[in-house]
C-alpha cells in the first residue's frame, strides 16, 4: 500500500492555481473524500486524480468568504504575504504570524 504524504500543512496560505482564490487550510484528506456528485459536477478535462491528498479551505475572492475542497495539484503557497480575512479563523487558529496561521487550542 502507498503512503500519501500531504505537501501542506494546517495554517498555511495558499491559493488556487486557475481560479482567484486563496485560503487557510483547516483540514486535510489523504485522498479524495467528497461527494461522487461534486466531483462529476467538475468538467471532465478539469477533474484532477482522487489519490492525492485534498485540502479544507477557509477560502476568499474579492466577492466573499467561504470554504473550498481542492486538490493538492490544483493549489500552490501563497506568496502575498497578506493574511486572509475569513471570519472563521478565529474559531480555529491564532493570531497570523510568519506567513502561517498557528493553531488555536482551547483547553476544556
């Protein structure tokens, strides 16, 4: 069985490669774990391999906020250096620092 290691991590920034959007991830799957009807509902020339890991995103673009599900081919390191602004980061992580988002633990 082959090991599928993610290139990312929680906190980091990135960005989409086709589309204008960028974001904090917040989760990761090893491979795909959606829906088979989100991923038929993706062009078939688009559609990227299901044995990759794909990344949870807090997500914006110039028009909203919300959560995005991407492939690891699908998404590069951000390089602004700006943090995001999703209004649900504070819900998961601290204050942004260095380029990433440090994970917020609450102790119950």
């Amino acid at each position: 069985m082959q090991t599928i290691r993610a290139k990312y991590h929680l906190g980091q920034i990135l960005r989409h490669r086709k589309h204008p959007f960028r974001g904090v991830v917040f989760d990761v799957d090893p491979e795909f774990a959606n829906t088979q009807e989100w991923y038929d509902a993706i062009p078939e020339e688009a559609r990227p391999l299901k044995d990759q890991p794909f990344y949870h995103l807090l997500a914006e673009n110039e028009e909203s906020y919300y959560v995005a599900y991407v492939s690891e081919q699908n998404l590069v390191l951000d390089d602004t250096g700006e943090p995001v602004d999703h209004p649900d980061l504070p819900d998961l992580f601290g204050p942004y620092q260095n380029g990433i988002y440090p994970l917020h633990f609450h102790m119950n």
